[in-house]
C-alpha cells in the first residue's frame, strides 16, 4: 500500500463506547485480587436491580441466563415452550438444554416481535411457558401475553432501556433475562443477568449458577464448623459472574444515558434522511410514552434487492447484517412450518450500523451509502 493511499476505516453494525472510566473501575478488583464473584457483583447486582425495582441476579452470559432461567420456572419435563423464530439461537437452545421443547410462533412484521396474536396460533394442550423478546429495544406488547395466563419467560437483552406504559421491561415476566455482552447497551467482556419478582425464582436462581452449590465456602466460613464441606449440591453448569465483568458493567451504567441519547440520535438522523426511499421500510417508532432502547435499526427493502444492498454496502466499508435467521428453518429445531412474517424478514431484512461510537462521518456515509444504492 502506498504511503500516500487513504486507509477507510469500517462501519461496524453493532459496537459499545468504552474507555478510562471502564479501565478505573477495573482497578480495584485487578490490583486487589478479587477478579471472581465478589463485591463488585453484589454492586452491581443491588444498583441494577434497584434500576427495575425487583430482584436481580448476574450471570456470566446472557445466553447462560436464559438456560437458568428457564431452569428456575420448574416446569415439569418435556413442556413445550412457545417463543419466536425471530430470533437468537439461545432462545431456543435454552428450553432444550433445560429438558423441554420449543415451539415457535410468527412474530408481527412491523415490530419483528411475538404479540399475544402471534403466540396464540402456537398454544398447545402441551404448552407450559412462552417467551417474548422485545426486538430491537422496542417494547412488545408482553401485557396481553401475561393476560394469555402462562408463565412468561422475558428476553430482555435488547431493551436494558425500555419502558412499557411507564414500567421497565424486564420486569413483566415470571422471570426476565438480560445481555451485557460486548455490543449491549451496557457492555461487558461477557455478562448476564436474571430478575423476578419470585422469592422462590430467585433462591434457585442464586442457588443454581454456582454448580448447583447452596453457598461458597467463604459464605459458609460465618457459621463455623467445617465451612469447605459442602451442603448440598443440584447437578448444574457453572453460571456465576465475576467483578472484572461487574466493575467495567458498573461503569457501563454509569454512562448509559449519553450512550443512550447517542443511539437516539443516530436513529433520529436514519428516520429523518432514509424515509423517503419508497423501497426501504424503517422501523416502527416506540409507542406514546414508552422509551426505546434502540440497540438495532432493522429496515426491510422492498424490491427485492436486500443481498445486493448488503454487498454494495460491505464494499464501501460498511458492514450490516441481519439479526436473526428464523429457527423453524435452521436444524435442528427445523419443524416443516411457515411463519411467513419470519421468512419476509429473512429475505427482506438488513441491520444497518447503530451504536454509540459511531461518528457523524460513519453515519454520513451509512446514510450515502443506502441513498446511492
């Protein structure tokens, strides 16, 4: 490469903004030499669970929280579980791995998440649970599937930030499930987390994601005797969090409303430039009232040219994606059913870049990008 030849650097579709303050706050837990579960968990526990006014448990990942958190509803072996296509494989790795089955239902088009309509036409005899995610960041309508009168699992790793008449989301299920991963609204190397408002969830929630221990050893030590003799344990994966994660997640909240009116802004400018293209659906707005996370931009283009779009886009150093490819078509979960808003989004639907480091030029040329198209 010449020494004179402009090196263009790529747009990234999903990102987290992070710097000195993350790195302070590790301090404590790198130079004092406490980086498993400790302190900075417990933290970050009571802030984010004071957040959402119920209790909160982290994990390691989200992916291990929702294994949990299916877990802890107790369901009885083999219950069907209806959740959507739409969305990450997790989702429904987790009913399977908990020993249950996943059933999937269509989800609205506009919204690109499950509503009490959607899941209806999945309900079973055998049905013992749903899931809904709230896609995007935007609020699914999850009062009317609480009504549906089924335990509801609530995925609410897009929407750390979202509100639904008022109240957080996160906290209209039996159990809810949060993402800190490194692309999340509050980011982290890797973390999770699970709320409720069950006493009895939460016990076994806390009592699960340690290998199925009751208590560490260092919990024990204040009742004297033989502290490193186990009391009891549930066969279980070791799900715990630590304080490197906890401390960069502290920070992470910390900022969360720049961060956030970062994203905002980001979406404001995409409505504002791309909404006049006849060949390209935007993304609902949040409802009257209700706060969006905006944790991705899904547009839909109409005519049929979606791949090309993504290809022109990737060639000018913008990498979009798209998030997610139904499950009902992936093995092994494939069940020879058509959902056909699922499959619509899978061929029309394309994720363009949104985080909070992306500069004015990056969404510039995202912008230039699409219009040039």
């Amino acid at each position: 490469m010449g020494g004179n030849e402009l090196v263009v650097q790529q747009v990234d579709v999903f990102g987290a903004a992070a710097g000195p303050d993350e790195i302070e706050a590790l301090s404590p837990s790198v130079l004092g030499g406490w980086m498993g579960m400790g302190p900075r968990v417990r933290e970050f526990e009571a802030k984010f669970g004071e957040r959402l006014g119920v209790d909160f448990a982290m994990t390691d990942s989200g992916s291990n929280a929702l294994h949990l958190a299916v877990r802890a509803l107790a369901l009885p072996p083999g219950s069907e579980i209806v959740l959507p296509s739409f969305t990450w494989v997790a989702c429904a790795n987790a009913v399977v791995l908990a020993g249950h089955r996943p059933v999937f239902a269509d989800v609205d088009l506009e919204t690109a998440s499950v509503d009490a309509e959607t899941i209806a036409g999945a309900l079973t005899d055998q049905t013992r649970a749903v899931m809904v995610v709230h896609y995007a960041g935007r609020a699914a309508d999850i009062g009317a599937v609480v009504d549906l009168g089924l335990p509801v699992i609530e995925d609410a790793a897009h929407a750390v930030d979202s509100t639904l008449d008022g109240r957080p989301c996160g906290t209209f299920g039996e159990v809810s499930v949060f993402s800190f991963d490194a692309v999340k609204n509050v980011a982290t190397p890797d973390g999770g987390g699970i709320a409720s408002a069950d006493a009895d969830v939460m016990a076994t929630v806390r009592r699960l994601r340690y290998c199925g221990v009751e208590s560490s050893g260092f919990e024990r030590s204040s009742r004297g005797g033989r502290w490193w003799e186990l009391d009891s344990v549930e066969p279980f994966p070791r799900m715990i969090p630590n304080d490197v994660s906890a401390s960069i997640a502290l920070a992470q909240l910390e900022k969360l409303p720049a961060n956030q009116a970062a994203r905002k802004r980001v979406w404001e400018t995409y409505r504002r430039e791309l909404e006049d293209l006849a060949w390209l659906r935007l993304p609902p707005e949040p409802r009257p009232g209700d706060r969006h996370s905006y944790f991705t931009f899904l547009v839909r283009v109409l005519d049929g040219r979606r791949d090309a779009l993504a290809h022109a886009l990737l060639e000018r150093g913008i990498y979009t994606s798209l998030r997610y490819q139904p499950l009902h078509l992936v093995r092994p979960f494939d069940d020879g059913r058509s959902l056909p808003n699922s499959e619509l989004l899978a061929e029309e639907g394309l994720n363009l870049p949104l985080h909070p480091r992306l500069r004015d030029d990056d969404v510039a040329r995202v912008i230039d990008g699409v219009r040039g198209f």
